[in-house]
C-alpha cells in the first residue's frame, strides 16, 4: 500500500520571480512550478517585495499552491529588504502560532502547528543566513537551535549561505578558494582555521554536527541512510562561475524524530528553474503515517 505522503518545499526565488533573469518572459513562473509538486510545507526565501500592497504577492502565490495559508517575515529600514516565509497546508495542519525572529540582518519566520487531532506543536522556520558575515551566521545557527529545546519537534528550511562540514560526503566538487575569482565572496564565505582561510561550515556543525546533533540534515539522511545519493546534488550558483563549483548551501533540517519518517528527498536544478533563480528547488517528503506517530514517541 502506497504511503500517504507530507511533501515540503523549499527554495530562494531570486527577487521574488519578479524577473526572468534572461529577461523574457517564461512559462512556467515559479509558483506555477511550485505547484507541480502539490506542496503541504513551503519555505520561501527572498520574499522581495511581496509585503507590499498588503501582502498581495504572497497571498496570490499562496493561492496558486493550493490555497496555503502564508507567513512572512518584515521588511525592515535598514536591514535585507528580502523576507523568508513559510506557507501551510491548513487541511492538514492548524496555525498555533507565527512569530518573527528578529536578527541583525534577516528575520527568521517561525510558525508553530499542530496536525489536525494532534496535541503536538510542530515548529516551522525558514531561516536565510546573512551572505557576508560567517561570524553573524554562527550566531544565527545558535539561534535555530533554540527551536528544539524542550524536546520540541522542528522542520527548517534554510539558504544558508555557507557549507555543509561532512565535506568528505558531499558529491560536488571541492572549492579551491586560491582559484575564485570573486574576491568579495572569499571574504563572505570563508573562515581562518589554522592560520589558513577555508570554507564556512560552522553553522553546519552548530546545527547538525557533534555526537548529539540537534538537526538531521535531511539530504545527508537520503543519501546515507536511504541511499539516494542525488539527494547531495549541490544547489547554488545555478549561473554564477567566478564563485567556484555548485556547492549544496540550500538545506532542508529536521530534529532526528521527524527525520525517521523522511522517505525521500529531491534537488531540482533543471527545466525552468534555472530561468527565474540561481537556486535548486529542494523538496522532501515524509510518510504522513510515520510524522503522526512522532508526538507519541517524542520527548
């Protein structure tokens, strides 16, 4: 008997889809692209421009993936003007509760619901790390972590501007950082170990390293437990080559009792995506059975 399945999305939407980037107009657009997938959790990242009018850009993507009901973050004088949100289904899920942890650069939108009969809270967060700041990215890790605490069962989504610290999995190239030719994102994307500038995989080790990680990186999990090693496919820059290889910095993470009832995950790199963002669509999916017997069995 098929599984019945809970699908969830993520992806940063370069400004929004509010160009194509080859500046001709395109069809599929992303929603539309989106809701091929029929979606029950979205992660948005690069909200840009859909608080204005009253929110009327991200209530119109909203209905366009099936009628989800939407969050976002603010934007804020000052600081990215490029929101994260997360969207829900609500014929499975009742809204809790939807707060914007306000950060120095970006706000992370953290909702909170219950599946429909259950008395259990799941936390929902779309986080997008600063680009240019390794040392506010940690921070901003350590602030994800915080979602958890109590025994708290969490799903995040997340660009997070930096690498995965299991480099000897990965299936992308490694970056020489000697050969990139943009000089400002070796500042953005690099830190000194040993006397030598290597690539920024601290918000990686916060969230999903160490003997007692606090997240599942739910890619790695495919790949290494189930086997589905594309799920490592590497995720950005989908156009951008003087910055080094693709490398994987679109993640999806869950707390490890959510991650037992993942069954699949999927990196979307071709097709239209790459006409509207330099970022891969990633979707995972869970077997909805196996998500509702995690309140039973959750601390």
């Amino acid at each position: 008997m098929t599984p019945e399945v809970l699908v969830v999305a993520s992806w940063n939407i370069q400004k929004n889809g509010s160009v194509p980037l080859d500046g001709r107009d395109h069809s599929p657009r992303p929603d539309e692209i989106l809701a091929a997938y029929e979606p029950d959790i979205v992660f948005r990242q690069e909200l840009s421009g859909a608080g204005a009018h009253g929110k009327r850009a991200l209530y119109a993507e909203a209905r366009a993936l099936g009628g989800l009901i939407p969050f976002m973050g603010d934007e804020i004088e000052g600081r990215s003007k490029n929101p994260t949100g997360v969207m829900v289904d609500p014929g499975l899920f009742d809204i809790v509760a939807h707060t914007n942890d306000s950060l120095p650069w970006k706000q992370i939108c953290h909702v909170q619901v219950r599946r429909k009969g259950s008395r259990r809270t799941l936390h929902l967060a779309s986080a997008h790390l600063t680009h240019f700041d390794p040392d506010l990215r940690a921070t901003e890790a350590r602030r994800l972590t915080t979602y958890a605490d109590h025994g708290n069962t969490v799903l995040i989504g997340m660009d997070a501007n930096s690498y995965p610290h299991r480099t000897d999995d990965e299936i992308s190239d490694p970056i020489d950082w000697d050969t990139v030719e943009d000089r400002v994102h070796f500042q953005h994307r690099t830190i000194e170990r040993d006397g030598r500038r290597v690539s920024d995989t601290r918000p990686s080790e916060i969230l999903t390293g160490g003997a007692r990680p606090v997240y599942t990186d739910l890619a790695h999990h495919a790949a290494t437990v189930l086997g589905h090693r594309q799920a490592l496919t590497p995720t950005s820059s989908l156009h951008r080559t003087d910055q080094g290889p693709r490398r994987r910095i679109d993640w999806q993470l869950s707390t490890p009792d959510l991650a037992s009832a993942l069954i699949d995950f999927e990196v979307i790199d071709t097709g239209d995506v790459p006409r509207w963002t330099d970022h891969s669509l990633t979707i995972s999916r869970f077997d909805l059975a196996a998500v509702d017997r995690v309140p039973s069995t959750a601390r």
